[in-house]
C-alpha cells in the first residue's frame, strides 16, 4: 500500500470514529432480533427459575452468577445466535456505522451480569485500545434490560467522548495515575447511556468507559462485541482475525470433520513470522498440547523451526519429506507471500495431510478450507 493510499484510509478511519463511533445509538427490532428473549431463555435452560432479566440477582445464588456468564458467552457461538447477530450487523450496524465489507464479528460475545450494589464487582473505566484492541474494530454495547429512565443510571454503561477521552488517557499516563484516581476523575466527566432492548450503542476503541455502582435494586444484564472492516484489517492489534474475530459471510461453519489416515501426526513451532514473533513458544506449546487432548489427537513428535529462518525449510520438510499431519499455533505462523504460502498448502492436499490451525480452530482437509485461510489472511493483510 502506498503512503497516499495509507493516509487515506487513516482520513476514512479518523472520520468514522468521530461521527456514527463516538457513542452514538441505533436502533433495531426487537421482534426481528429478540436477544433479550434469548438471554432469558438460556438463563432459564441453564436451570434458574428467572422471572425477568432484572431478578437475576434474586433468583440465582450469587456464587453462581460467574459460572452462569461464563456460559452465557459460550451460549453465543451457538450458529442460530450466530447467524442472527450477523443479519444484525448487516441489516442495522453497518448501515448506520456507515462500515464496508468484508466485515468480521467478534467469535464469542461478551455477557455481562452487574448485580445491584456490588462496588468490588465494577468495571474500571478504560479503552479497549488499553486492553489491547487495534483501532480498526468498533465495539457495539447492547442493553437487555431498560436503561432509559434517570432512576435507572447507574445500572447503565458511562462513557466519555473521543476527543476527551484521548487527553484523559494521556492525562492518566503523563501523571501515572492509579485506578482510584481515574475512576474519580474519568466518573466526573462520563454520562450514562440511556438504552435499553432493542437499542444498541457504538463507539470506538478510544472512547473510556466503565461503570459505576448499581444503586437501582435490579439487574443489568447486556451483551458488547466488536467488528472489524478489512480495510482496517492491518490495525486489530493483539486480536486479530481467524482468533479473536470470525469472518462474515462464509456461509457459516461446515460439519466438523475428523479425517483419518496414516500419516504422524507433528506438532510445530516457531517464531518466524511478524505474527508468531511475539508469541511466545512455551505458550505456543500449551495452546497445541490442550487442543490435541480436547480432540484426541494423539502427537508423534514435535517439530521446531531453524532460527532466522523465513522460508520455514522445517515446515516445507514436514508437508513434502516426512508427509505428515501437522499441529500448528496459526493461519499466521504460515509464509506470508500468498503464492508461497499456497503452495505450501497445496502440498500438504496432494500428501493428504491434515493441518491443523490452532488460533483459529481451523483444519486444512480439502481445497476449500484453503480459501478460507487465504480469505483470514487477505483481511488481516496477513496479520501484520
């Protein structure tokens, strides 16, 4: 890309994240998505007698409550959920963010449970820039329960505007500030948003937000996540594509698949490219050695990479040499030009090899997974 083309898109970026992004609502119907429905009737699957949303904090023990957000979040990879937070993001979101596909959405959803009267349970103001979110995603909060009436603020999400959010934020690092004096100072200057089911609110990476104390006597319970423009795709920071985030309109997941043949079966590691570089391998090691176990993979030997070695002579060895199955961290840790990389690929198909990409929870079995991590690929400009 060249530099006119580069300062153009960061025009483009600069100019969204001032208009329809800095904390703006749009409005969607609720009879077409009924996501608080869907909150409440997995509550109520999950075991718990809920009469609404807001008796949570009645109805389910409070040592409960974490495990109950935690499958909430898992609740929503579910493909029905899926398919409907997607229409979501295509019929309403985008239009009103004024976002260009491809677009990807964030692969779990966050659930979020904020019982009354619960201040060792607030979330600290911060940015999503500051929990390691590249400016190219936009973030998305969805109230299900009513948040529009003064008495019930502080129940709701506050937030502070771009512009002062960015000297906050310098304000805080310049004056090493702790987190009591920036939810002091960040709490004077935020407003509640007043929301509720059928509203969603969206703002950038770099607007602070957080909350305060819930004083209303009822649950708040919401869901947030983010959305990612391929345009934008180079600047996700440490949550890239293919991991963090699943790309739209790819038909959604084809039937698990778990191939056999007779080839072993090695793990790889390695720091060779601009995405693994970072990633420590000793991790790198555990993420493969708990996929394997959840899958029953059962791993002959490990392979690691030569030191300063891009073209990855290793892996190159593994899919023609040795033609073997492969165990590897990500997508990313692949060549990062596209015809070699294809190549690559090809070679591990014509073997019959299966390669397993770890981050993504991906597996190479046939051509048209290798579209698939030419498309990851092609949205994250490789995930640089």
């Amino acid at each position: 890309m060249t530099d006119t083309a580069r300062a153009e898109l960061d025009r483009a970026l600069e100019a969204s994240l001032r208009s329809a992004w800095d904390g703006h609502l749009a409005r969607y119907d609720e009879a077409r998505f009924p996501f608080a429905r869907w909150a409440l009737e997995r509550v109520r699957a999950r075991g718990w007698e809920v009469e609404d949303l807001t008796t949570i904090h009645r109805d389910v023990p409070l040592d409960a409550v974490y495990g109950l957000t935690k499958a909430l979040c898992a609740d929503t990879r579910d493909p029905a959920l899926r398919g409907l937070v997607e229409d979501l993001v295509r019929e309403v979101i985008a239009p009103a963010g004024e976002l260009e596909p491809p677009l990807a959405v964030q692969r779990a959803l966050n659930v979020r449970i904020m019982l009354p009267d619960r201040p060792q349970a607030v979330f600290p103001f911060h940015t999503g820039l500051l929990y390691g979110h590249g400016p190219g995603s936009r973030s998305v909060w969805m109230p299900l329960t009513d948040l529009r009436a003064a008495r019930d603020e502080t129940a709701s999400m506050y937030i502070i505007g771009l512009e002062r959010s960015r000297a906050l934020v310098q304000q805080a690092v310049r004056e090493r500030l702790s987190v009591a004096e920036m939810t002091e100072r960040f709490g004077r200057e935020s407003r509640p948003l007043r929301a509720g089911p059928g509203e969603v609110v969206l703002f950038s990476q770099e607007n602070l937000h957080g909350n305060v104390v819930n004083r209303t006597g009822k649950t708040r319970v919401s869901v947030d996540f983010r959305i990612a423009e391929a345009r934008f795709g180079d600047r996700l920071a440490h949550k890239p594509v293919g991991g963090y985030f699943a790309l739209m309109d790819r038909g959604g997941p084809r039937p698990e698949r778990a191939p056999t043949n007779a080839l072993p079966t090695v793990s790889y590691l390695h720091n060779a490219t601009p995405a693994t570089a970072g990633a420590p391998v000793h991790l790198q090691r555990y993420m493969l050695a708990e996929y394997c176990a959840a899958r029953g993979i059962t791993v002959d030997f490990e392979l690691f990479e030569l030191d300063a070695m891009k073209h990855l002579p290793t892996l190159w060895h593994a899919a023609t040499t040795l033609a073997a199955n492969v165990v590897m961290y990500s997508v990313f840790a692949l060549p990062e030009a596209p015809e070699e990389r294809r190549r690559l690929l090809e070679a591990f198909l014509a073997q019959r090899a299966v390669v397993h990409f770890v981050n993504e929870d991906l597996r190479l079995v046939d051509a048209a997974d290798l579209a698939d991590v030419e498309a990851l690929c092609a949205f994250a400009r490789y995930g640089v």
